[in-house]
C-alpha cells in the first residue's frame, strides 16, 4: 500500500463520523489540502526512514494552513520549498478561516520542530534521510467559540471509531516506512502509537511537544529534544 492509498482509506473512513457538542466544525486537510500534502509525501517519505516522529493532529496555524505536519508557513516555504493550492474547507469556522500560504500567523510548534531540525541538521536532504514527520489524526476540531478541541478531550463513543481508523493508516504508514523507531511528540501521541504499533518490531518512545501551552517546552525545547534523542540513542 502506498501513500495516496493510505490517505483515501483515511479519508473515507473519517469522512462518515460525527461529533457533537462543544464540537461544532471539524477540518480535513488531507481534503482541502491535499496537494501540497502530496508534494510533502513524494518529496520526503521515500522508505525506509530510521524515525518517524508522530504528532497528534493539525495546529490551527500550521497544517490546517498547509497541509503539513507542523506545518510553520514560512519553513514550509522557504527550507521544506512546498507550497501550493489550498481550498477552502467545507462549513468553514468563522473565526478559523483556512487562508492557506498567505495565512500571517505563525505557528510556534511548528517554528521550534521544523526550526530545530533545519539547525541540527541544515537541509531537509539531511533530516530526511533518517527522520519523517507526520500525524495521528487528520482531523481539526473547533468549539463554537473557536476554540481548539484536541482528539483526547472527545467522548469515548466519539473516540472509538475515530482512534480505529488513525491507528489503522499508522500502522499501514509504519509497514511501509519501517521506521527502527516511532516516537510520539507529546504523551498523547505515543500512547496511541504503543496501542496501535503492539507486536511491531519498532521501538515506540517520545519526545516533549513543542507547544507553548507546555511550560516545559518554554524551558529551551531544542536543548530538551537534543537530550531525550540522544537518551534514546537516536542523536
């Protein structure tokens, strides 16, 4: 199974799901972002990759602007040199709108991932002969208020359906990169991925989220995953 593959039994499966209240929009950008998507899957994720560092779902300034994990407008265009067409997701969150490659916020998460690997390693060449970087579930979720809701914080009957299909299309994504090593940005990331992955030869380990709403990622993030890397033996 291939990428594209990969993505359209994802899509189809998320596509049939409903979520309640507070939720009140829920994006796709493996939809509305596709292509630029798809120019980060054939540019970088050539098998095998030694590390597949796995987040938990789109950033609201990131990959709901580009369809890339992570994905900080700016290194997204100027050091990863993706860009292209973004549509406008269907029901779209008036105090969300998807602007694509001319949104002006700034992603910090994906500032300090993508700006500590350009520094560790100075070309996507370099990181990406080891390293890929992807998500757990595809799907953006936004109260009325505007809001983000994270994929743990839903019901349990909203989460079973939802967690079947995300662990399906990682473990689809692991056979095809096989990657030595799955390590989940965040406890959220590598708890789904020890679920999913178990009785895979991979070792499943983790590093701390980038977020800014982590006060240990404020504490100099780059330093702090430069040591649970090495610890893990990985730098």
């Amino acid at each position: 199974m291939n990428h594209a593959a990969i993505i359209d039994k994802l899509v189809k499966d998320v596509s049939t799901l409903r979520f309640g209240p507070p939720v009140t929009h829920v994006y796709n950008p493996l939809v509305y972002a596709r292509k630029p998507h798809e120019m980060y899957l054939n540019r970088y994720a050539m098998a095998p990759r030694e590390v597949l560092l796995l987040g938990m779902n789109p950033g609201p300034w990131g990959m709901v602007q580009t369809g890339v994990p992570f994905g900080e407008i700016a290194l997204v265009r100027e050091w990863l040199e993706i860009e292209g067409p973004v549509e406008t997701p269907p029901d779209e969150h008036p105090k969300r709108p998807v602007t694509g490659f001319s949104c002006r916020r700034s992603e910090v998460s994906g500032r300090r991932l993508w700006g500590w690997a350009r520094k560790r390693f100075k070309t996507p060449e370099a990181f990406f002969s080891r390293f890929f970087v992807a998500n757990y579930c595809p799907l953006v979720f936004m109260e009325e208020s505007g809001k983000n809701k994270t994929p743990n914080t839903l019901r349990a009957f909203e989460k079973k359906p939802l967690f079947s299909a995300c662990d399906r299309a990682l473990r689809q994504t692991v056979e095809l990169l096989k990657p030595r090593f799955v390590l989940g940005i965040g406890n959220f990331a590598r708890n789904r991925a020890e679920a999913a992955l178990e009785g895979f030869q991979t070792t499943v380990g983790g590093i701390t989220h980038p977020s800014p709403a982590n006060p240990k990622a404020n504490r100099g993030w780059e330093e702090l995953v430069e040591k649970e890397l090495s610890d893990q033996g990985i730098l």
